[in-house]
C-alpha cells in the first residue's frame, strides 16, 4: 500500500479546494470592503463639524439668519406634471374629498353659485 492512495489524494483535493475558496470569498470581501469606501460620503467616516443651536455664539447665529433671509422661494409651478409629482391615487383621493366638502356646504346653505358657475361663500 502506498502513502498515496486514490481515496486519500480524492480528499486532500477536496479539503484544498474548500480551504481555496475560503481564501478567495475572504479576499473578495476585503477588496469589496476597500473599493466601497470611494463610494460612501466622507460625513461617515468623519466626526460631525457642526454644532447644535444651542452651542453656537451669537455672532455665528446672526450670520446663519442673514444667510437664511437670502432665500428665495419660486412659487411658479406652470409646467410641473402635478400628478406624476403627487401620484394619481393621493389627488383623486383629494378630488373626492373636496367634493364632498363643497356638496356639504351647498346642502348647509353656505355657498351659492355665481355668474361664471363657481361656488363661492353666501353673502349675508
């Protein structure tokens, strides 16, 4: 009998392919772990910079309102699909509800048709 046999040499192949593709999974995750930090933001890896209103002094706080009164806000939404924005389901919902207040108020007596068809507010 030789130190070598079929069975034995079958085996040991079969422990050195298991052990090569631990060694390979394990160096896949270290490569994955390594290229995933140039993906992330740098916020994660960094300790906050910014303080909490309570820590800041007045001078950086006047600066932040200055800094904040500069804002403008566009109130012009010709051209914006508000339903692909809003989702068809969440306006039709609103529809209904908008109809049912305005039936109410008409049944209530609180609202009369004027020359255009709108409905607006009875005058007392």
């Amino acid at each position: 009998p030789s130190a070598f046999s079929p069975r034995k040499n079958a085996r040991l192949l079969s422990i050195n392919n298991q052990a090569m593709k631990t060694v390979a999974a394990l160096l896949l995750l270290a490569m994955m772990a390594c290229t995933s930090c140039a993906f992330t933001t740098p916020s994660a890896f960094s300790p906050r910079t910014h303080h909490s209103v309570i820590f800041m002094s007045e001078e950086e706080a006047s600066a932040e309102k200055s800094t904040n009164e500069g804002v403008v806000v566009d109130d012009n939404f010709d051209g914006v699909d508000i339903q692909r924005l809003l989702g068809k389901r969440r306006l039709k919902k609103r529809m209904r509800k908008n109809k049912s207040q305005l039936n109410k108020m008409i049944r209530e007596g609180k609202v009369v048709q004027d020359d255009n068809g709108d409905w607006v507010p009875k005058e007392d």
